[in-house]
C-alpha cells in the first residue's frame, strides 16, 4: 500500500543552496529513491525519480525512472524486482517467495547510468498493545450531521499504543467496503485511507468527520525506523547548516526504510439523533 510520506521533493528543494557534490551532477543523472517496505506486506512501494533542477517551477514534478534494474538482497538471497504498470517510477516483487518480517535486513540495489545505488535498513518490531477505545463508532445520519446542537467532538475514537522507548509512530485509517457510503455528499469524491503525521505520542483521537465513509475501518499503527524518524526530525532544520541532504541512499538521494504495524478494526455506522 503506497502511503504519503514525507516528501523526497520538498526536502532537496529545501537544500538547493547546499555545496553537496551530488548537487552539482545534470539532475538528471541524480537517482532520487524513495522505497519503503512493510513488514508482513507485499514490496510494491519502492520508487524511483530523478532530481529536479534548481530553476524547476513549483508545479514541475519530478521524472520517474522506469528502466533501472533494481533487486533487493535479504540473507544473500537475491530478489529481482519488476518495473509496474504505467509510467510511475514504481517497482514491485512479483513472486511470493519474499517475507518482511521483524528483525530483516535488507539491502536494495539499483544499477541506473552506469551507477550502483544502495541502501541499508532493518525491519523494526511491530507496534505493542495497539488498542482503540471502541470498536463501534456510532455518528449521526449524513442529513443530521449538521444540526444544530449536535458537535463531531462527541464523537471519537482514540487509537493508543505502547512507546516505552520515544520511538516514532504513524496511524493510517483506511475503509474495507467496495462501494461503501459518505458520512456526508460532500465527501463522495474522498480518498478513503488516511495517514496522519508520525509522533512520538501514544496515541491519537479522531473525531467522526475524520472518516470519510461509513462501514469497516481498519486502522493500523506503524511503527518508524530509525532512518525515516531522522528524515522527519531534519524538516525543521535550517537547510543552510546542511553540507548534504539527509539520506540513507549511496550514490544517490533519498531513504530505503521499513515498517511494522499492528491493526484493529473499527465499524462506522449511522443513526438518527
């Protein structure tokens, strides 16, 4: 599942002025990685760009890489991964035969311009004591939502975990039903997953107008690897006392990073106030 993280882009435009050898390359020569794995998940969110150059406008997007040759190594055992459909930049494991599992390591290999990029990372463990305060969230009906009297403040679920060690951690809400019902008409068109800002908290309350459709939510905890929580902690620095960006990647820019999560299911449903 491709999630929104944060973004490669704004990062390395952020730091443009930086003196960093990899800068000064034709941008299009610069490999920009952004591949994440998911423990008990299948790989497809590994994705490749390349850099935009410093006069870029704000709009410009950054040029997918379709034809690197890209492979992950695990125990010695290599894993030849395949470009996906469509000019995304995207590159998926079709076999069955490769696990993400707690305590992995994983190294990713990318043969791009007569280069090899690399990267390192270990799957952390998975996220302890996951819980939600209900499993059954009960909201008013779509045409009372907007009553008078009646605030989504008194709606709520809060999603609580473990941190025993200030770890960074993100919550994704996603609907399971394949044509399920908006809470209101406006939000027919809504994407029905969300991911909210990682935290080093131990837990987050949404209230009902932050669930876009009525019926089965699965909601699930991540927990953050090291590499990902240091990109995070570096967006509020001052790019200029940055000699390079924040990357885990050789040879090129970006992160290889990995998660793990725990889930619960919460059912959305509506009744007349």
């Amino acid at each position: 599942m491709k999630l929104s993280h944060i973004s490669i882009l704004g990062l390395l435009l952020g730091i443009s002025a930086c003196e960093s050898d990899s800068l000064l390359q034709p941008a299009d020569d610069v490999l920009v990685v952004q591949a994440y794995l998911y423990a008990n998940e299948p790989v497809d969110d590994i994705r490749l760009t390349t850099m935009l150059p410093l006069d870029a406008t704000e709009d410009a997007v950054m040029p997918p890489v379709n034809t690197a040759t890209v492979r992950l190594l695990k125990n010695d055992q290599i894993y030849e991964l395949t470009s996906s459909t469509g000019d995304s930049g995207y590159y998926h494991y079709e076999g069955t035969d490769l696990t993400v599992q707690a305590g992995d390591q994983f190294k990713l290999e990318i043969e791009f311009n007569g280069e090899t990029v690399t990267g390192e990372t270990t799957v952390p463990g998975e996220t302890v004591n996951a819980a939600i305060s209900v499993t059954t969230l009960s909201i008013p009906a779509p045409q009372d939502i907007f009553m008078s009297g009646i605030s989504m403040d008194d709606f709520t679920v809060t999603i609580t975990w473990d941190n025993e060690e200030n770890d960074y951690f993100y919550v994704t809400t996603e609907n399971l039903e394949d044509d399920p019902e908006p809470v209101n008409e406006d939000f027919g068109g809504f994407m029905r997953m969300r991911q909210f800002p990682p935290s080093r908290s131990t837990e987050l309350t949404l209230n009902a107008l932050q669930f876009t459709h009525l019926g089965t939510y699965e909601i699930k905890v991540y927990r953050v690897n090291k590499e990902y929580a240091d990109l995070y902690d570096s967006q509020d620095q001052d790019s200029r006392s940055l000699n390079e960006p924040l990357s885990n990647i050789v040879n090129g820019l970006g992160i290889f990073s990995a998660f793990n999560s725990n889930a619960n299911s919460l059912q959305l449903e509506a009744t007349e106030y």
